[in-house]
C-alpha cells in the first residue's frame, strides 16, 4: 500500500466511522466501493474542497444520496462562531465535534499572500501553562487526524473562495501536539497529501511545550516539518514557575534533546518567548536566554504577551521587548519579535480556549 492509499483510508474511515460504520472495510462493503471510488470522494474533498458527498457528480446519483441520508460529512467539525478582527487580517472559528467537544483555530492573511492556519491537536490542553488560557481550562481529549486536519480544510474551503490557498500551518492551537502525536503525524500526512491538501512539510510547524521523549522520536521521522519549542524562560527556577512540563523534563534535558534533533537533521529549532512584565524579559534573563542559545541552527522568537482572564501576568511593554532583544542581537543570537494578530477577538498566542466547554482536567 502506498502512503498515499494510506493517508487516504484514515480519513475516509474516520469519516465512515461518524456515519456509524465500525471500519473501512464494513463501509466499502456496504456501498461495493473500489479504490478508484475512495479516491474519487478523498480527492473531492480534500483536493477540490468540495461541500459535501452530493457535490461529487462524478460518482453515481444513488450512491450521493445514500451517503448524504447516512451522514457521510467531508467535515468533522462545525462552525459554531466565526470571528474576524478589526484589522480584517485575523480570523478565529470556533468549532463543535461531533461528541460535542469545541476546538478554535485561527486563519491569518498576512501582506505579501502568505496565509497561516494555527491549528488544535487536542480539546483543551494537559499541561496547564501558567500564561495559557486552553491550559487553564484542562483537557477534554485528543482529536483525531481527521478533527485536525477539518480545521485546515475549513480555512482552505474559505480561502478558496478568493482565489487563495494557505501556505502555513503552525500547530500552536488548543492542546499539546505531542501527547497526541500518533494522530498529529497523521494530520501531518493529510496536509502533506499531494492528492490532498499537498502542503509540504517546510510549510508545517509543530510547536511543543517540551515533551522530550516525543522530541526524541520526531527527531526519527523522515520529515521536513519544523519544530518549535514553548522556552519562556532560560532557567529551571522561572521555567517550572510557569510551565509545570519543566519539573519533568528540564532545561538540561530539553536542550539535549534539541542538540539531537539538529545534529541528525541539521534543522533549525525554533523557540517562542513569550515576554512577561517583570518575570523573564530583564537584561540579565536576555543574558541568560543568550547563553543558552549557543547554537548558531537556533532562532528565538520573542512574543508579546496577550492577557488571559485566568493568569497573574502582563505583557511586557515594547521598550522592554527592544532591549531585551537588542541582548541577543549583541550576543548574535537569531531572533524575531513577532507582530501579535487577533488580540481584539481573542485569537492569539496563548488565548485560545472555547469558553463553551465546561473545565476538563489536569494532570
């Protein structure tokens, strides 16, 4: 079996499997499918970005209107609220699955056509960050690949509509990618897919608060996919205080493990900071930051903090943020201060949390 063929029977299974059918194999036999037929729905929805089943005339009228009367859905998940900011750039959904349970995801149109879709890997998030709203709400569960991957298909269906495509996919919504990672890597197949939705892998990033035995294993996979790390701070004591992921996995062996990564990929290692008032963004924190930062693949982005209703921080002001990276850029350490998107609805970094679902649980 191909990846292709592969890629293309977890997600119509998965998609039977809402409709009520136990397994592929129970599907095709209900309704006498061929492959030929798998790929004419798998590449109708996920290459053509079609609607639903009836917009597929190419397959024969009776089998669209027994796939519709089942339920067969191209999409995983419904809109519940779509917001957009007010500089028309950000758009943050929503969206209800099928159990009930609410994700957000975020579309952000930036100058020059590049357009990012952040996505979720998991109803609410285990590892409850002190600056994170999703963290403070708990966890609910894992998605599967297919829940993933309809947040990317909403966002492509409704750029498709003008003429434009997503050209990024960061894996920094709701949840922690790599306590789902068996699904994640899936999800990563789905958008990869050139029968599918073919984004290649430089244009996928999967940020991770740290889980190093998972690092250790994507370090083994034969991807381009970019890898990101939750830093936040430079020291255990500051790390822990914020991140409880810390106390399990410290800095030493984090950092190991990003040696690792690089020295059997020669990848770059992508670090977000997220500047906190008085907390971590002082010159001799930026020292700190520097000194950890030996490698010349690492590159630091710097993150304007965006306020949440459950955590005791503030965001540092921009003359902080300047000075703290004028430390780095005097110690020549790669760094970018990102522009935040979508504060006025809610929509960035670190405010993603479906205010609808009730509080899930922490470890």
């Amino acid at each position: 079996m191909s990846v292709n063929q592969h890629v293309r029977d977890l997600w119509i299974a998965e998609t039977a499997q809402r409709a009520g059918y136990p397994d592929l194999a129970a599907f095709c036999a209900a309704h006498g499918l061929k492959n030929y037929r798998l790929d004419q729905l798998y590449r109708a929805a996920n290459k053509e970005l079609l609607a639903d089943p009836e917009a597929v005339t190419v397959l024969p009228a009776e089998l669209r209107a027994r796939l519709m009367a089942e339920g067969f859905s191209f999409d995983a998940l419904e809109p519940v609220t779509v917001q957009k900011s007010n500089d028309q750039q950000t758009t943050k959904g929503l969206f209800r699955l099928t159990d009930g349970s609410e994700v957000e995801a975020v579309l952000m149109e930036h100058f020059g056509d590049r357009n990012t879709v952040c996505i979720s890997s998991q109803a609410g998030c285990a590892y409850a960050c002190a600056f994170c709203s999703t963290g403070q709400a708990g966890f609910t569960r894992h998605l599967k690949a297919s829940e993933i991957f309809a947040q990317a298909r909403y966002f492509a269906r409704h750029l498709a509509l003008q003429g434009r495509r997503i050209t990024n996919i960061v894996f920094m919504g709701m949840g922690e990618p790599f306590h789902n990672y068996d699904a994640v890597m899936q999800a990563v197949g789905l958008l990869n897919d050139p029968h599918g939705l073919g984004l290649g892998h430089r244009h996928i990033t999967i940020s991770t608060v740290g889980v190093v035995p998972k690092i250790e294993q994507f370090t083994k996979e034969s991807l381009q996919v970019n890898l990101a790390i939750s830093l936040h701070a430079p020291n255990d004591t500051l790390r822990s205080e914020i991140m409880p992921v810390n106390r399990r996995y410290p800095l030493t062996e984090l950092m190991a493990a990003c040696e690792a990564y690089i020295t059997a990929t020669n990848r770059k290692v992508f670090f977000e900071y997220i500047m906190l008032e008085g907390f971590n963004d002082s010159p001799e924190i930026a020292r700190q930051l520097a000194a950890l930062m030996r490698n010349h693949l690492y590159h630091v982005n710097l993150i304007p903090y965006n306020s949440t209703p459950d955590a005791p921080y503030a965001g540092s002001d921009d003359a902080t943020i300047r000075r703290f990276a004028s430390v780095l850029d005097a110690a020549n350490v790669p760094n970018t201060v990102r522009h935040p998107m979508g504060r006025d609805i809610a929509a960035a970094c670190g405010q993603l949390r479906a205010q609808t679902q009730p509080r899930g649980a922490t470890p």
